[in-house]
C-alpha cells in the first residue's frame, strides 16, 4: 500500500474494517480455516468484501515462507472512497503485519495466569457484538497501567455482566457444567472460544452460554480465558479469589485442544 493509501484510509480515519490475528508455528498457520471463514463473516457484518483468498494466501505465504514461527495479523478495511462517513463502495484494502512471538510464558499453561477486574465498562453496539472490528479503545482503556503480574483483565458491561478479557474470551466451570457469557451486545466471538465449544460437546461435557456476575465468579470451580494465540489459559487468581489451575475440565480441554503452546508447556501429554 503506498503512503496515500495509508493516509486516507477509513481504518484510519473510522476503524471501518476488521482483523484477525493468527499464531504461526513450524511454518503452519494454525486453526487457518476457522480463521478465514471468521474474517469472511466479521466483513460481511460490514458490508465489505473479503480479499481474495487465493491473493490474500500467497501473500501470506510468502510472509511465513521468511519466519516459521511468529504472529501474523491481518487487517482489512473498506477502501477510501473520498471524505465522509458514509460507505460509497464495499471494495477492501488489507494490510499484513508479521513479528516474531514473545517467548510463551509456559509456566501459566501449568499453574495459571492472575487476572482482575477492570472498572473500564465495555461499550454495547448489538450491531457490532461479535466481530473483530478495528475501535479497540475499551481495550486500550483496560490495559493501562497495568501490573506487570496481572496476565489479563476481565471487562464487564453497563449492567455488571462479565463479558470477556480485554483480549480473551472466558469460560468459568460451575458444578461440571461449561459456561460462558453470551455475546449479543458486546465482546468478540473469537474462534478459539467456537473451538472450545466444540470440543466440550465432543467430550461430553455440559455447555450453557448464559450471563455471567461477578458472583459466579467467586463460586466457579474453574476459571479459564481463551484466544486464537494463547489456546487456553487457566485463571489461578482473580482478584482476592482463587482456583485450581487446571481443573480436571480445563486439563481436558487443554489436552483436546491440540493447540502448539499448550501441547509444549506439558509435553503433549496430560
């Protein structure tokens, strides 16, 4: 993309796009599929047309082809058109940004992570609850001046729910049944909380997506977060509270999960 492209574009100027942000390891873009396919839906939801998969995959390629290991994020937004906010077309431009991954902390697939609570209140935009669209100032909000020890924060909305991590999805265990928060007026749907799901049903464990206080924070059995890069992590503490990281159901998921950082953290084997 030449600097005007840059310069004039809604990402920039609206956040009118949406990204993904995939974990690459031994020269493999994992979960790949899911990840196209949610891309392909976050766009829909805009009205903008996904690249081309063919293009958009030799590019990709050529990017890993450089770095076996690292964190591919693709970004996409609808091509400028002129000033305004009103969309003249549903043509894309899409950018891809490649680094090399943070050694993964493989201590907190072991013995869990510590997390708190934000007091930064999520904003709700049904139109927008799912996808991964480019605004992530309530992020950026939650994530200031952070300490160091605290490996992930949980936002709720207006009304007091617990809805997700700044950058993860959140599963809590209570009495042997699965259950996350719904995400019909904010968060993100991110595909590693669709795999999660699925592989819960496959081991037949009881899944209810339904809201989530704070209270049933503090009695949940277990606590995870899950995303795309970090596969799953159990919660250890939260706030004064604490749990044991892994649980039997989360050792189980993990151990299904088949996810490169989780599988290196116990050797492939549980």
């Amino acid at each position: 993309m030449t600097e005007s492209t840059v310069l004039h574009s809604r990402a920039l100027h609206y956040g009118d796009g949406v990204f993904r942000t995939i974990l690459v390891a031994n020269g493999v873009l994992v979960d790949e599929a899911l990840h196209w396919q949610k891309l392909a839906e976050d766009c829909a939801v805009l009205a903008i047309d996904p690249p081309d998969v063919q293009v958009l995959h030799a590019a990709v390629r050529a990017r890993v082809a450089e770095a076996p290991e690292g964190i591919l994020k693709v970004i996409v937004a609808r091509r400028s058109t002129g000033r305004g906010y009103a969309p003249q077309t549903h043509a894309c431009d899409y950018w891809l940004l490649y680094s090399t991954p943070a050694k993964p902390d493989l201590a907190a697939y072991r013995t869990g992570i510590c997390a708190e609570f934000s007091p930064v209140v999520l904003s709700e935009q049904p139109l927008l609850a799912g996808i991964k669209h480019l605004n992530r100032l309530d992020q950026v909000l939650a994530s200031r001046n952070g300490s160091p020890a605290i490996q992930e924060r949980l936002m709720c909305d207006r009304a007091g729910q617990v809805v997700c991590g700044t950058r993860s999805n959140l599963f809590i265990v209570d009495n042997g049944v699965l259950k996350t928060p719904p995400l019909d007026h904010c968060g993100v749907a991110g595909i590693m909380r669709s795999k999660v799901l699925a592989l819960a049903s496959g081991l037949g464990i009881a899944v209810v997506m339904t809201p989530l206080k704070r209270e049933d924070l503090q009695q949940a059995e277990e606590v995870l977060v899950t995303n795309a890069v970090q596969g799953i992590w159990p919660v250890q503490r939260l706030d004064q509270w604490s749990y044991r990281a892994p649980g039997k159901i989360t050792q189980k998921l993990m151990g299904a999960l088949a996810h490169p950082w989780v599988n290196r953290a116990f050797e492939c084997a549980f």
